[in-house]
C-alpha cells in the first residue's frame, strides 16, 4: 500500500541509496555500488529495483553468474506471498512505451547466439 508512510519512506531511502549506487558505479567504484545496492536490497526485500541493478553491475563487470543469481531473484519476487514493495513493478503499465524493447535489450546479453 503506497499510501502507507512508513512504506513511502522505505521506498524513498530503496531510491536514494540506488542513486548512490549509480553514482558510485559511475566514478568507477563498483564495490561502493555493490555496497550501496545491496543496502538498498536489504531496506526492502521485496523491491526488484536493487536487484536489477545488481544484476546489471555484474553483468558489467563480466559475472554471469552472479547477474543470474540477481535476476532469479527477480523473478522469485514476482512469485512471493507479500506483495511488493517497490512501485517499479507496474513500469511497463506506465509511461515505458518501449518497455518491450527494454526488456529485449536486458535480456540479450544473457541469451546464446542461437537465440539471439
């Protein structure tokens, strides 16, 4: 329920810290990243947001299988008993008109050239 408080405010913080983190991996300190999204996992277990932004940091940095591992989370979530807690759920309903075409491009690199 986004008109909880006390749920606006973890969504805040999830937010702020995955800023950090995008600043961080930007001045090129992936750990501080890791870090910071993983701060942010921690604040809301349910949220995907971190989780995605995990999973792409690794993929970055060349480990698959920890962008898996991420990834699988995500997917988890979707599956899980609460509800979410992370207002990015509902993106692909929103203003992402091309969310198709972002998905295409997250999941392309993870696919074999067979499947490409």
């Amino acid at each position: 329920d986004l008109g909880n408080p006390s749920i606006r405010n973890a969504i805040g913080a999830v937010d702020g810290v995955r800023c950090v983190g995008a600043a961080e991996e930007r001045l090129g300190h992936a750990d501080a990243a890791r870090q910071a999204y993983r701060q942010a996992a921690d604040l809301c277990p349910n949220a995907q947001s971190p989780h995605l932004a995990l999973s792409a940091l690794a993929r970055r940095l060349g480990d698959r299988a920890i962008a898996f591992k991420e990834m699988q989370i995500v997917f988890d979530l979707q599956h899980a008993d609460s509800p979410p807690d992370d207002p990015w759920w509902t993106y692909h309903r929103s203003q992402a008109r091309n969310a198709d075409d972002l998905l295409e491009s997250l999941w392309r690199p993870f696919l074999s050239e067979t499947e490409r």
